[in-house]
C-alpha cells in the first residue's frame, strides 16, 4: 500500500506526475477537511499536556526498572 497525495479541481482527482499506478490497482479515495476552530484548540491544548508531561530532560529508563513488562509489545523500527 502506498499513499499519494492528490487534489480535486471539484469534478477530477488530480494525481502528481510521479504518480504511477500499475493497471487494475484498486485506489482508495479520502477527503482531508481542514480542522475546525475547536479541534485545532483541542489538539494544541493536548500538545502542550503533553509537553508538560514529558520535558526535554527526561530521563531514559532502563528495562531493569520495568516490573511487568507488556509481553506483547514490538518496538518500532527507527529509519536509518
């Protein structure tokens, strides 16, 4: 699966030039809405909790200090 970003001029989807679809690939189409006043003031009011939740000093914990660690936990790959 891969994700490109199209426009709409209001009766076609505009594909960017590089974008290459082989035939019969299924495309799925979603609507992007700009976020209103209040979920823009939700988001921003979320960001800062968390920025006081977490600062720039954090520590980083060891594993050692973990008492039941999630058996089902995978860790994300970090891009190289």
């Amino acid at each position: 699966m891969i994700a490109v970003k199209a426009e709409c001029d209001g009766k076609s989807i505009i594909l960017p030039p590089t974008g290459r679809f082989p035939k019969g690939a299924v495309i799925v189409v979603f609507e992007e809405e700009e976020p209103s006043r209040d979920e823009t003031a939700w988001r921003a009011l979320a960001a800062r909790g968390l920025e006081a939740a977490y600062g720039e000093r954090e520590p980083e914990y060891p594993l050692s200090l973990v008492k039941e660690p999630n058996a089902e936990y995978l860790p994300s790959k970090k891009a190289t």
